[in-house]
C-alpha cells in the first residue's frame, strides 16, 4: 500500500536557506571530484542560519547536513525548524541520505527538510520522510544511552 507523503510548497524563508546553502557550497567546493561538494543550511527557531559543508572521507566523513547540525548546536542553536542540502556545480537542492534522516528524526523531530520532488520543490516534516521508523529520541537515550525504540 502506498504511503501518502504530505507535500508543502516553500515560503519565502526556505528560499533564503536554499540560496545560503548554495552560497556556502559554491564557494567553498574543490570541484566534480573533491571532498568538498555539497553544503546544507539549517534554521533555528529563532530565524538564524547556519551553514555546513560535507567532508567526504572512506571511514565515514559526514554529510554536509551533519556538519550544519553540528554548527548550530555549537552556537546554541537547539531547536531547529528547517533544513537544505544543495551540491555544487549547480546541482541545486538535493535530499537527505538514508543516515541523516534517522539522525534529523532522532535529533530534530519537528524538522522540515527541504528537498526536490516530481512536483519541484517542497519542505516535508521529518517525520513524513519515515514512515514506520524506528524512534530514538536524544532525550530519551542521552548522549550515550542505550537506543530507545517505541
Ligand atoms: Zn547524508
């Protein structure tokens, strides 16, 4: 049975996240074949921005969305509302993998990300981007607690 997915259309502040994480991607890239190439921007409730730039690497190195959480956590930015993903190269707006969605419901579970869909772009809550997931809040788990799964 298909899953229905609610779909919003963007307001003017998810066009500024789009555009900021273009910015941060397009100068700070290494190029088609570098480390560097994709940024990710992220909103907190209170309107900031904070950017983020993906560090590829064989062991794991985070994706550019993982990094921008990073970021405004490390300027106390706790509550976040939105977040974008945009390759270089002119790729524009990609959405988040596999990993960094589990980590944006656990972390972020009223976030909406923003992403391309057949109908262009649109922003959709986390939560509608996994179904039937596993939930481990932060909270409940702590930082280093054992997974709570409901
Ligand atoms: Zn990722």
């Amino acid at each position: 049975m298909p899953v229905a997915i609610n779909l919003h259309p963007l307001n003017d502040e998810d066009r500024e996240l789009i555009e900021f994480a273009r910015r941060i991607v397009d100068a700070n890239t290494d190029g088609p074949d570098g480390v560097h190439t994709m940024g990710a921007a992220v909103r907190g409730i209170d309107g900031r921005m904070f950017g983020g730039l993906n560090i590829f690497h064989f062991t794991g190195g985070p994706c550019a969305e993982l990094v921008a959480l990073g970021h405004a956590r490390a300027e106390g930015a706790r509550e976040l509302t939105t977040i974008v993903a945009v390759g270089n190269e002119g790729r524009g707006p990609v959405g988040p993998c596999g990993r960094d969605r589990q980590i944006l419901l656990d972390y972020h579970p009223r976030i909406r990300v923003l992403l391309p869909t057949s109908d262009g772009m649109r922003s959709v809550r986390i939560v509608d981007l996994m179904p039937l997931a596993a939930v481990r809040t932060a909270e409940a788990a702590g930082q280093h607690g054992t997974p709570v799964v409901d």
